[in-house]
C-alpha cells in the first residue's frame, strides 16, 4: 500500500465540484479545493483542476457495468474527500457530498461554485426542488406541498361515469420520506411516514404510478401506453372491473374467443350491430 496512505500523511478536502464532463467517462469531477485552490479562475482555470475520483458504497460493485452509476453529482455540488496521493494532493477521491442552505456567492468566495452559475437554482422553475435561500434538500422530503410536483400537475384528478381517481396521498414528516430526483424533473419516493407510507414513481411529462397506505395503486400515463407479453396473461379481478374509453375499442383474436357470464349479459349500442360468421347458433 502507498506509504501517503498512512495516518500521518491523509489528507481531507472539502471542495465544490466545477465540471462532470468526464471525457473517461468513469464519474470523475473536477473540484476546487478550499484553501488550496486558488478561488481566482483567472488564476486556476477550471480545467486545470485535478480529476477527482468517486468512491462508490460496497454496495455498488463498480466493475462490468454493474451496480450504480457514479453520475450523480451536480455542477456546484459541495464534496468532501481526500488525497489518495498524500501531501502531493493531484489524486482527489471524493467520499461524499453535503448538503446545506446555499445563500449565493461570497465575496471572498467569488469563484467557489458552478461556474455556469445555474445551480443552486436562483429561481422556481417547472422542476425545480429548491432553490438559494433554501435547503438543499428536495421539498418531497421536507413535506413542502406548495410548488411540488403534487400541487403543480397532480392536482387535477380524471373523473368519469365509470370511476373517479383516487388523489394523491401525499403526507410525509420528515425526515420519514426517502426521495430521489434528477435535474430534468423525474422523482421517486419511498415514503415510511406512520399512516402515510407510499412508493411514487414520477415521470416529468407527468406519468406516474403510485402505490398507497392501503396498498391501492393508481397509475397515470400522459400519452401512449404500450404493453407486450410474449408468454400467458392472467388478470384476477375479486371486485369488479370498469373499463372507460373515449375513442373506439378494436379486439383482434387470432385464437378462438371463449367467454362465459354467470349473471345477465347486456349489450347496448347507438347504432347499428353486425355479426358476421359463417354459422351463427343461437340457444
């Protein structure tokens, strides 16, 4: 083992990561590290900046293609870590990130952050989870409703003759809800609020699919829904079964069609019924 590695030569870091453009593509960063780096970029250029590699938790196996993929830092993202080199300090590994309250740039610290100057967010967006002034924690798990996905596009609830859409049931505590969410907009939670646990699984376009306290699941597509099975299909309704469609129903059997009712059936139409067969039995 290298000698740096040694309790008199380990050094931390704590920096704010100014690029995630890896051309390795192995989810290294650069970081500027505070009271080594210079906060001057004109000084130190962002791309002179060592590389620093993520360490990945054990659950993660980091070789093949297997495990999580270490792409989850942000431009401006604070890290902590340390140099695998020692005192020479040109072999960052990054143990972690940390989140706080961002307030915007100090003036002593003028060049400590995204150099884009896009995150922290300095204003509400359509999927934004916070912004300066804020914690950095997404507002699903702090229990904001106000400007959260569940007020801006899942308010509005489909009802028809048929059914009516269970609405959200959206009630954490923190810090009891364990959210996920990605710059675009995508979000999931796996709320363990007592009386409130929930898994939600959000699409941007406003997709979903969320399972609640009672095990009822309620699932949302904003456009086209396709399903294929290449073997059997068995559905198992105990309730009954409502099935509501604006448009046209087409059914294409290659098989035979066997159906058997054990109450009345009853069929109505608005216009005109045809049934074509070669031999027709009726009984």
């Amino acid at each position: 083992m290298n000698s740096y590695m040694g309790m008199n030569n380990f050094i931390w870091f704590h920096g704010i990561v100014e690029d995630t453009d890896d051309p390795l593509m192995i989810g290294r960063c650069r970081v500027r590290v505070i009271g080594l780096h210079d906060n001057n970029r004109s000084m130190l250029p962002t791309d002179k900046l060592p590389w620093a590699s993520p360490m990945m938790p054990i659950t993660s196996a980091s070789i093949g293609g297997i495990g999580i993929s270490p792409t989850g830092i942000m431009l401006g993202s604070w890290v902590v870590g340390f140099f695998r080199d020692g005192e020479s300090a040109q072999d960052p590994i990054m143990m972690g990130t940390i989140p706080g309250i961002p307030s915007g740039p100090d003036e002593d610290e003028l060049d400590y952050g995204d150099p884009t100057e896009v995150y922290p967010y300095k204003e509400e967006t359509s999927q934004y989870n916070s912004v300066l002034n804020e914690s950095d924690v997404n507002r699903l798990a702090r229990s904001v409703v106000d400007d959260t996905i569940v007020t801006n596009k899942k308010s509005s609830v489909i009802n028809n003759s048929l059914f009516s859409e269970p609405p959200t049931k959206y009630a954490p505590t923190y810090p009891d809800n364990k959210v996920l969410s990605t710059d675009s907009g995508h979000h999931q939670e796996f709320d363990d609020t007592p009386g409130a646990e929930r898994i939600h699984t959000y699409h941007k376009s406003g997709s979903f699919e969320e399972y609640h306290p009672n095990g009822d699941r309620v699932t949302k597509i904003v456009g086209n829904d396709y399903e294929i099975v290449y073997g059997d299909k068995n559905l198992h309704v105990s309730g009954n079964l409502n099935i509501y469609v604006n448009g046209s129903v087409k059914i294409k059997v290659n098989g035979s069609w066997d159906a058997k009712v054990g109450g009345s059936h009853t069929t109505n139409s608005g216009g005109n019924m045809k049934k074509t067969a070669p031999k027709i039995n009726l009984n």
